[in-house]
C-alpha cells in the first residue's frame, strides 16, 4: 500500500514495520474491548487543561485550531491511561517513523476511494481477515458510500416506495405493547425493591422512540462532482461539522445517528431513545401483511432487545434523562450483578469453532438484550393474541411455534471460519447460531411449544433470567 502511495520498495517495506511498531505499541495502552464497555471507566471529563496536562508533547492548541474548535473547553477522554501511554510513545519514535504511520492510516482510509490497484490491495488485507473470496459487486460499495455520505437524502425516495400505509403505525402499536409488557414484568419481579421498581418504570416512561424516519431531514450543504475522492472527502468535512455544531447546545433527542434505508436499530443510553429505521422495518423482520405472531417474533424481538438495552449491564448505569447516575438500591444492585453474571458464564460455555468459544464478558450486554427481547416480545404476542376469536395454525404450526420459527429466521447467516475468528475476538454479539439457542433454551414457553424433553440442551434444569 505504501509503494502505491509513492515510496520505493526498501523503504516502503521499512515504513511497514514502523506502522506496526506503532499500532503494536499504541495496542499496549489501548483499554481492551471487554474494559471499555463500563462506562463509569469510559466518562473521564477532564478538560482542555487536563488534556494538554495528560499529553503535554502534542500540539494541542495547534489540534483544535485545525479543528475548528480553538475555544473548547469540556472535554472527557475515554481512557486516561492511555492519553498517559501515547505521551510515553511519543519520543520513542522518531518523526520520520510517525509520518510513516500516519501515511498509511490516510492510505488505509482513503483506499476504497482511490483507483482500482488502492482497492484491490486493501481487498487482500479483507481476504485474509474474513475469508471473503471475491470484493463486493461494485454498485453495493456505490450504494453503501451514497448512503454514508447523503443517507438521509438517500432515505426519502426510498421511505416513500418502501415505507407508505400503515408501516409506521403499526410498528408504534407493536412498541407500545412491548413497553406494556416490560412495565407489567418489572411488577412480577421478586429480586426488585419499590423504590428501584419505581426508578426502573420511571426510566420507561422517559424513554422515546423513533421510527422509519427522522421528523426533520438533515441538509447537506457541500458540493457533490464528479471525483468520487473528492466527493468522500467532502462529506467527511462536512459530517465533522455537522457534529461539531452540536457543541454546547441542548442535547436533540430527535436527532439520528443511523440513515433511515439501515437494517439494523440502536438504543442511546444519553438520550435514552430507541430507533428503528425503515430499513429495519421490511420483511422478514416485520411486514404489515404477516400476523401478529411472526412479526413479534422477529420485529417484536428487535423492539424488545434495543428497548431492554436501557437495562443492560450497561445501559442500567444510566438513569432516565441519561445521564450516568446509579439510580439502584445496593442489595438489589448486587443481586442483578449476580444475575448477569450467570448469563456471562453460559455464554462462555458456547463454542463457535473447536477450540474457540464466545467472550460472555464482551457479549453480555447483547445477551442480556436478546433474552430479555425475546421474553418481552412473547409476552406482547400473547398480550395482542389473548382475545382472538380463533387461533391460526399455519403449515401444520402453532402460532407459538410460528413465533418461534420466526424469531430464529431473522438470525440465519453463513459464515467462513476466518470470519467467525474475528468476531468471537471483536464483536460483542454473539455468533447468529447462539443468539438463537441461547434466548431459547433459556425461556420455558419455547420447550413447551416444541415438547423439548427435561435436561436437554433447549429445556435445562437451570435458567438464567435478568428481565
């Protein structure tokens, strides 16, 4: 990569070994993935003075100027141990070593936008990481850059041909029935105080959700040519603006960090939202024409897991205006914290290739979140179905079979062994296959449904149960 950015092969191999001294050592210091998910340990608000304290061999002033922002003040840092590791690295290199290193992160960067021999070599970097046998058909990268840079232009045609009638009310009734059914189990739970249940319903009662699309589109204001580099770039700059012009304004709770076309949803624990894209809201994770049963069991899930986030071994540090505060009574705390740690050991004991099993520490949040999903979407099926005048049985299915085989449809994928490698290692949810088992074996209706014997591996003796 840095023979095509213009060094001659010594020194380019020279270079190389430079940038991974560097990442190698910048590693070092670095909080592992498992660290950074305590957020007590990520809020550092330290200030300008504290910054420039912390690593007084760079250039602050010089930083913020080029930032545009020579007047900030409030700054936190997710890890002073870090800030306190790259001023210790910083003369043990010389500035020829870090220009090396900062050349190829603006390569590596800047390489899906350049000519087809800057693709093609950073493909192989991706090769050899996943797996993947051939790049991706050139329209998607065309569409997915498009949707990088202009998504929520890009997002209005597409609202309007794929989310029309009645998408938009009907997944705010499935929302809404979800929430019921979270309010009605906090009630039931015997491990809870009055005084947190009261915080804990509180917390419900603030949360907001957004769905499909934001109530107000963003205007992009940069000019978009015929140079695809240029026109990266040009977005970029202005997505740096866009979020820097939020500084020292109320925090917008309508604002969006995803584009609309997205399959995928989020809860932000600060703003104490959920969101769910119209991307998200498309078969087979909801259709409007399919029945209640199928569409909790996929969409319902989804609605279930980001809205049980908020009480996630993470999100639950956060209290209902979301700001980081313990709004939990100690005994109760404790008995929570030991709660998630059994599933943090069951999902320890999963094994995605011989030899190589998921992180329970990583994965917690999301496997709290996908059984406390699952649990809540049933509950609001069961809620919406109770008065049915008959039930439908479909292929031979009952409707709680039908939830079911729903809820593991949304999570069929196929992975190479590469892939699977990387993500046990990198990503805090866990491989597809256990996202399945694990919600499953851990609810008692799914046994019942299917008629799994005591003592097997989809009925144990012993469950884990947060919410």
């Amino acid at each position: 990569m840095l023979e095509l950015g213009g060094m001659r092969g010594y020194a380019a191999k020279a270079a190389a070994k430079d940038v991974l001294k560097i990442e190698t050592a910048l590693a070092a210091v670095s909080k592992t993935k498992v660290e950074r998910r305590d957020p007590r340990k990520l809020y550092n608000k330290v200030d300008r003075e504290g910054v420039e304290k912390a690593v007084p061999r760079f250039d602050w002033k010089s930083y913020f100027t080029a930032l545009g922002t020579p007047d900030l003040k409030d700054i936190s840092v997710t890890s002073k141990e870090f800030f306190a590791g790259v001023n210790d690295l910083l003369p043990k290199f010389k500035p020829a070593q870090w220009k090396n290193y900062l050349t190829w992160q603006v390569l590596h960067s800047m390489a899906p936008t350049l000519g087809k021999a800057f693709v093609d070599e950073n493909f192989k970097l991706q090769k050899l990481l996943t797996g993947q046998e051939e790049i991706e058909a050139r329209w998607k990268r065309c569409v997915a850059a498009t949707d990088d840079a202009l998504g929520e232009a890009l997002a209005q045609p597409f609202v309007a041909e794929h989310f029309g009638g009645d998408s938009k009310s009907a997944a705010e009734s499935y929302v809404h029935a979800i929430a019921a059914a979270f309010d009605k189990e906090v009630d039931t739970l015997d491990w809870m105080d009055p005084t947190t249940r009261k915080r804990a319903k509180a917390k419900l009662e603030a949360m907001a959700y957004l769905i499909g699309y934001p109530s107000k589109w963003k205007k992009y204001d940069f000019s978009v040519g015929k140079d695809f580099g240029a026109n990266v770039l040009a977005a970029e700059e202005w997505k740096l603006k866009d979020d820097l012009s939020q500084l020292g304004k109320p925090v917008d709770r309508e604002r969006w960090e995803m584009s609309p076309p997205t399959v995928n949803a989020y809860y932000h624990p600060n703003k104490n939202h959920m969101v769910f894209p119209a991307g998200i809201l498309q078969p087979p994770f909801y259709d409007v024409k399919a029945g209640v049963a199928v569409n909790l069991g996929a969409m319902g899930m989804v609605v279930g897991h980001e809205l049980t986030h908020g009480f996630d071994d993470e999100g639950s540090q956060f209290d209902k205006d979301g700001n980081l505060k313990n709004w939990w009574e100690p005994p109760v705390e404790k008995t929570f914290k030991g709660k998630t740690s059994c599933v943090a050991d069951q999902y320890s004991s999963y094994e995605v290739l011989p030899g190589v099993k998921i992180n329970g520490k990583l994965t917690l949040g999301e496997n709290i979140a996908d059984m406390g999903g699952l649990k809540l979407a049933f509950a609001a099926y069961r809620s919406l179905r109770q008065d049915a005048p008959e039930k439908v049985e479909a292929d031979g299915f009952s409707e709680d079979q039908q939830f079911f085989i729903s809820n593991g449809q949304i999570w069929c994928a196929k992975y190479r062994e590469e892939a699977a490698r990387m993500q046990v290692v990198n990503d805090p949810h866990s491989a597809p296959r256990f996202r399945v088992n694990g919600p499953l074996s851990n609810l008692p209706e799914f046994a019942a449904a299917f008629e799994c014997k005591s003592g097997t591996p989809m009925n144990p003796e012993n469950r884990c149960s947060v919410w």
